[in-house]
C-alpha cells in the first residue's frame, strides 16, 4: 500500500532559550547541543515519521529571532497546522511567555491549528526536583483549559520529543492517495498546486540528460 | 574580482562560522544562546536599513548572509512598507495616514470598502491586497535569488499564462506559443513567417546589431513594421502584452529586450511566462527575505522609527529614544523619513493606480487552472484616447488574495497629471462591460463561441473573448466590494528598470546640509511602475555595492544542510544558454517534443 505523504507546516513559539531549536535537533537529527553557537542556519527543517501506515512530513519553521521585538511575520502562521509552544519548567517567566503565544495564537493563526504546550528541560530536575518552578499541574491544567496537547520534555535526554511530534501528527487528518485536493483552510498543503522554482522542467532535463 | 576596498566577508570575519561551513552538516546550527537576549537593540551594528520594502529586504538578507550585522527596521506595525500586501482594514488606515500627509510619496488616495466587508458575508482579512502589485518572470535575476536563498521556500508560487490585448472594444488573448501562432485561423500565412522570424531575431537580437542598430534611436514600432513588415495587431502585441512597454514610443534595443525577457521566460517551468505568490506579491516577498535575513542574524524591529544620524559619529537615534551605532551605513527608504530628512533624491515621476475588489470570479479570463491574468491596454484603445497603457493584473480566489466568488483587479499607468484618472476610469468601464459580457449566461447556447476540447469538455476560447461587445448591453452590473485610488512617486522612470545608472544617481548624496537628520544616509528607490520584479535585484546590489564594496559575493550562500528538494535550479542569469543553437531544426517546429529547449517551441 501506498500512501500519500501528509505535509503538516509545525511553528515554533516560546521565550529565548527554553529550547525551542534544540528540541528540533533532537527530533530532527537526534543530537543536543550544550555550547553556545548563536542560532543561525536553515531555520527550515524537515523531517519525516511513519505514523500508522502514513507518512507525515513535518516542515519545521524556528522564529529565528524575529519574536523578540513582537515582528513575527503574518508567513509564520500562515497555513500552519501545529504549533509547539515551549517553556522551560525552570523558568516561570517562560510559563507566563507560554500563555502569551496561546493567546496570539488563538487571534493570528488558522482555527483547526493542533497546539501542544510543551515543558522543557525536565533533565534539571531528575538531581534536583527543587529546580522545578512550573508544576506539572500548572501545564497540564493550561493546556486542558485551551485544548491543547502537553508534554513535558528533555532536549537534552530525548524524552518525549519525538512523542510531541508523533501525538500532533496522529491528530492531523492525514491525506491518503488519490485524496482530493482541499482548500487551504488548514488541512494539508497541497503539493500538486505549487511550482517549484528549484525544479524547471528545462534544468531537470538539462540535468538528466547526461548519463555519463 | 575583489576590489581592493572590498570588505571582509562573512567568513574572513567569522573565522569560527567558517570552519563549520567546511565540514558538511547534516543540519545547520541549531544550538541556541544560554541567556535570552535582552529585548532592547543591539548597542552597535554594521548596516542599520529604515524600510522594508523589496529592495530592503533583498538588501537585508544579502547583507546578513554576507555576514554584516544588520539592525532592520521599518515604522509601520506589518512588513513590506512600499511593498506591503494588506487586509482591508490595514487599507483603510494606510489610505488615512497618506491623506493626513503620513506616508510620503503617496497621495490622493480616495477608498470605498462596501459595508459587507466588515460587518458582511467577507472579513477584513479575508483580503490580501498588494500595494504596488508585481508578477515574475521566470527567467530573471530575482526568481534565482529566490532559489539561491531559498527564500522560495517559504513561498507559493502560481503560474499566469493569459496576456489579454484590448483593441477595437475586445480583449483579444495573446498568441503565446508557436503552435497557437500555427493554428491561428485568422492570422495570414504571411504574418506568421513574419512574426517567427522575427521572434527568431529577438531571442539573439544583441549579436546581430546590423539588423537593430540603423534603428538604434526609433521607435520599436517603427523598427517592426519597417524591418519585419508585421501587421498593427502584432506590432501591438508584442510591444504591449509581451514586452509590457509604456507607450509606442518605447526605443528598439529596450523594447527588444523586454519582448525577449516574455519569449525566454516562457516554457522555464512550463507553458507560461510568470509567476505570482500565493496570499500576496511583493508584501510576501519581502517577508520572506526578511526572514531570511533573520535566520542570517538580521535583528527585526517593526514599529521603530529612525529619528536622526549623524554621519560623525556615527549614532542614530530612534523614537522611543534608542539608540544605536552604526559602523558602516544608514540605508533608508524615502517613506521611512522625518521632517528634518533633507537628502531624499527627487522622485518625478507619478504612477496612478486604480484597485478593485468585485464580486466575480472573473474565470473567463484565467487559463483554465489558473487565477490569474494580464490585460493591457495600448495607447489609443480607450474612450479616454489613452497615450500610454494602462496594465491590469487580475487575480482570482486561487492567488488565495481574495474569497472565492471574488477577484481584485489591479489597474496602473504611467500618464502624469489628471488624465491618469480618466484613463484608468476608462479601462475599467472596458473590463466591467468585458466581464459582464463573458460571463453572461445570454451566451451560453451560442455554438459560435463554444468550443470543444479534445475530450469533448466546453473550452472557453479566444474567439469569445476575442468579440467584440460592442453592441452589448448587459442586464447586470458589476458589484465592487472596493474600489481605491492613489497616486505614488518614484524616481525611477518607468523603463529601463534593470540599467544599474538609474539606481546609482539616487542613491548617494555627497552634500552635507546643516541641520539635516539624514545626512550620509543612503536612500532606496521607491518602486517604479514595473509590473515585474525586475528592478529590484538591479537596485539591491547597487547599495550592497557601496556598503560592501563590490557585489561579488551577493547572495553568495552555500547551504551543506540539506533537504529533499534541492535539484539545483538553472542558471537563469544567462539568456544565452536557454536560446542557443537555433539553426539545427527548421522543420516548422516538428519534433518539438524532443527537445526540451525553450527554442524547440519558439523557433521554425
Ligand atoms: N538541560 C537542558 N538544557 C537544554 C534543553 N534544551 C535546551 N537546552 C539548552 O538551553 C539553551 C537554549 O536552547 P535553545 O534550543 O537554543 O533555545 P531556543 O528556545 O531555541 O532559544 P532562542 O533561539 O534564543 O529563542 C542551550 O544552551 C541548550 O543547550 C534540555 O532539555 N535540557
Ligand atoms: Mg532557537
């Protein structure tokens, strides 16, 4: 059987540092970094999963700093389907970040959009539960009240990321072959329509025509 | 070749960044900073760019990945500034805030918005509306930065294959490809062998200067009756559909230029000549550069207002009273000035533009598959007795710009003065009795105008759209759910838009005046009335130029990371390499199917 691949466009949104980057890295290409490189790069990335039968494609979009003085763009939201809302479960202030974005959310971003609040760095916590400064109920109760989906994570150990993704992928009404095209009022994006310039027919052929 | 004054690049200031771009990385760096950054702006930064129109945010990206820090700023609460694409409410303050003499550069803005948006079956954001509406060639320096960057990435981009020519009270669709010239009934054998060798010339028109230059100083019009005996109908086409040009008066060699920049465009990712972004032109563009610029290290600030520089020492001072040095330049749109701005080049010349949102999709103008059209109306084909053309840009729900059962038509010209008004009144009197007449339901049954396709499905044709309405009165009218006015400035003269000389002379002002806020800054042009893209590369690299003292390493981005996607796109810098060897087959396009150069459609 041959299904179709769902692409689901996931955005980011948290306060600086509570690991919203390193918890792609970690789904992405399962590493962590501890040093300090500042956040450059594709801020782009892609990955794939197998979620019962159907593979869905995540098009992870990082805010790359344009948050910070309130500039997101509206092409950040713009047809995304999921979103993680990330704080840091040392860091309180990023809790009251993490109610902000819902809020924005809500106002800017698509209705059917799969939210997961998402509470990072329980790592900290496994030497010293002191650490902790946002319990566990406090995130689980937002995230009921706002009907979003929750986690608490570790970007440094692995735990639960990947099952954040697979969670939001598994509530994404998944396209299967030979669907219909849909509207874009959030379900998928719809491949077929878009041209993309990296692939002109003549550079393809150019390309492919010599087999030496 | 690097300049002497060159500055260093990313990676001779960034040794540490260097190293890791040698070594291939399955991903970028993602690692983050340990501390949050403070949210107050940096205290010290190379490039600091007021605007962030197209040119700014090309500018921005290419700076940032040059390894420039770059503070980008702009005073409105959206991106995009000339460039915006906006909702119906953000509209109706921009239309205010020029009245109230706000915005410079923009006047006589007058805006009816029909009380159904708002408080109606459609939403304010329901509708993307662009400010200076662009579409792509796909042949052209701005969709290979698009690709380099992968700022494309970020974007959708849709296919526009309909150029509509309005002569004698019809719209008349262009003849694009070579079979359509072929089966054209009504064009004579004559003009067919006329117009392939001519097309044939145009494609390598540069390298046959014997053919052009005793015509170098007249009129394209002249030049193709003269030199290539071609009917008024064709004349018409080519200068105005195909080469997009302003008036009759347009020279030979940009004229030539411009024909050439439709016929190698076509065929580059299919059987159309244009692209146009989903969700809004240039305001999506820009944001997508912008982004681009941020993932480069670009810090973004909107509602930020740059109050004054000082050349001296260097420091500019904002509205909410911070305050930053700036190593290297203050890059400035005109729009972004302050009353003590007193370097901002001239900007002479007037584009007026008429924008409409109606209650129709207008399919019949759109290929099928597509939302998009061009109609153009020469010179002297309107009521008004028209001296230049007016352009219009149709675009349907599919540009996801508007709801579905709606379309916006853009309507622009370059005529100064008053009659810019009755011109662009005048073409949209001929598109509304256009719509009406095509979509009207009186025709349906009418076999003459009905065509069948291959598999037996109903095809809209040219020849429907193609007759005349002159004798139709239609019973209903169309419903506008807004219409807007309004006049810009610019410096740039609405030709030649990809001649680097036209963006230098604006750029840099020598003078010092005392008392002036701006003196040392660089300042942008506004755009020009180009309904392509083609301008802003040109003048993008002009002020990276004087930032960086030569454009060698412009947008000179290698990406290891990678993704699924990246073919490697081609070259589209270079005409020559799509239009060569075109002497080999000259069997009236036989075995077109073989090759999949653009020539093997074009040439006989
Ligand atoms: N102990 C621990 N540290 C983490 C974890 N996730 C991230 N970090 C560290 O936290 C710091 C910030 O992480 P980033 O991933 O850059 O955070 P960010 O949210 O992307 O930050 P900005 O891009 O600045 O908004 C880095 O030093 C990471 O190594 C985690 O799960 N546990
Ligand atoms: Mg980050």
């Amino acid at each position: 059987m041959n299904s179709a691949v769902t692409s689901i466009k996931l955005v980011l949104l948290g306060e600086a540092a509570v690991g919203k980057s390193s918890i792609v890295l970690r789904f992405v290409s399962n590493d962590f970094s501890e040093n300090k490189e500042p956040t450059i790069g594709a801020a782009f990335l892609t990955q794939r999963v197998n979620i019962n039968d159907n593979t869905v494609k995540f098009e992870i979009w990082d805010t790359a700093g344009q948050e910070r003085f309130a500039s997101l763009a509206p092409m950040y939201y713009r047809n995304a389907q999921a979103a993680l809302i990330v704080y840091d479960v040392t860091k309180p202030q990023s809790f009251i970040k993490a109610r902000h974005w819902i809020k924005e959310l809500h106002e800017q971003a698509n209705k059917d959009m799969i939210i997961a609040l998402v509470g990072n760095k329980v790592d900290v916590l496994e030497n010293n539960e002191d650490e902790r400064k946002v319990a566990r109920e406090e995130g689980e109760k937002l995230a009921e009240e706002e009907g979003l989906l929750f986690f608490e994570t570790s970007a440094k150990t692995g735990l639960n990321v990947t099952e954040t993704f697979v969670a939001i992928g598994e509530k994404i009404p998944l396209k299967t072959a030979g669907d219909q095209e849909t509207d874009s009022n959030g379900v998928a994006i719809s491949d077929e329509q878009r041209i993309d310039l990296a692939n002109s027919g003549n550079a393809a052929g150019q390309t492919a025509g010599c087999s030496c | 070749m690097l300049s002497p004054e060159r500055r260093p690049s990313m990676a001779e200031r960034r040794p540490s960044i260097f190293a890791h771009a040698l070594t291939p990385l399955v991903v970028p760096h993602l690692a983050g900073i340990e501390d949050p950054l403070p949210a107050t702006t940096p205290e010290k930064v190379d490039v600091l760019i007021a605007g962030s129109g197209m040119v700014e945010s090309v500018l921005a990206a290419a700076l940032a990945w040059q390894g420039s820090t770059v503070l980008h700023i702009d005073k409105n609460d959206y991106y995009g500034d000339t460039a915006a694409t906006l909702t119906v409410d953000q509209i109706k303050r921009w239309v205010n805030e020029i009245n109230d003499g706000k915005i410079p550069y923009y006047e006589n803005a007058k805006l009816y918005v029909s009380t159904e948006i708002g408080n109606g079956k459609y939403n304010s954001r329901d509708f993307g509306i662009d400010i200076s509406p662009k579409i792509l060639f796909t042949k052209s320096d701005l969709l290979s930065i698009l690709v380099k960057s992968r700022v494309h990435q970020y974007l959708e981009f849709q296919s526009l294959s309909n150029f509509h020519t309005y002569e004698n009270d019809s719209f008349e669709k262009l003849t694009n490809t070579k079979q359509e010239i072929f089966v054209d009934q009504k064009l004579p054998l004559m003009t067919k062998r006329n117009l392939m060798k001519f097309i044939k010339f145009v494609l390598n028109w540069e390298e046959q200067p014997e053919i052009w230059k005793p015509f170098a100083e007249k009129s394209i019009a002249e030049f193709l009756i003269e030199k290539f005996k071609l009917e008024r109908a064709q004349v018409f086409e080519l200068i105005f559909s195909i080469g997009l040009c302003y008036n009759i008066e347009t020279k030979v060699p940009e004229a030539l230029q411009r024909i050439r920049r439709y016929l190698t465009s076509f065929d580059v990712y299919g059987p159309f000549p244009v692209l146009y972004s989903k969700y809004g032109g240039p305001g999506e563009l820009s944001q997508g550069f912008c982004r681009s610029a941020a993932v480069g290290g670009a810090t973004y600030k909107l509602n930020e207002t740059l109050v004054s520089y000082n050349a001296t020492t260097k420091e500019a001072v904002f509205a909410d009273g911070s305050k930053v040095s700036v190593m290297e330049k203050v890059i400035m749109s005109p729009t972004q000035v302050n009353q003590n701005s007193k370097n901002v080049p001239e900007q002479p010349y007037q584009i007026h533009r008429l924008t409409c949102i109606v209650e129709k999709d207008c399919k019949e103008w759109f290929s099928e598959g597509e939302s998009a059209a061009m109609v153009v109306f020469p010179p002297g084909s309107l009521k008004s007795g028209n001296k230049q053309v007016v352009q219009a840009f149709i675009l349907g729900a599919g540009s996801e710009c508007c709801p579905s059962g709606t379309s916006i038509w853009y309507m622009s010209t370059t005529e100064q003065g008053v009659r810019a008004e009755m011109d662009l009144d005048a073409a949209l009197e001929a598109m509304e009795l256009s719509i009406l007449r095509e979509s009207s339901t009186d025709l349906e049954n009418d076999n003459d105008i009905v065509q069948f396709g291959m598999n037996g499905q109903t095809v809209v044709n040219s020849v429907r759209l193609g007759q005349s309405f002159k004798e139709y009165v239609p019973r209903e009218k169309v419903h506008f759910l807004c219409k807007l006015y309004y006049t810009q400035y610019t410096s740039t003269p609405p030709f030649g838009v990809v001649d680097p000389s036209l963006f230098e002379k604006n750029v840099v002002s020598d003078k010092f005046i005392p008392g002036a806020s701006d003196n040392g800054v660089l300042y942008t042009s506004m755009p020009s009335a180009e309904i392509s893209y083609d301008e802003v590369v040109t003048a993008a690299k002009v002020l990276y130029e004087k930032i960086v003292g030569s454009d060698d390493d412009f947008f000179d981005v290698d990406f290891e990371d990678d993704d699924d996607t990246q073919a490697g796109p081609a070259d589209n810098s270079n005409y020559e390499n799509a239009i060569d060897d075109e002497d080999e087959d000259d069997d009236m396009g036989m075995g077109k199917n073989e090759s999949t150069e653009f020539v093997g459609e074009m040439e006989i």
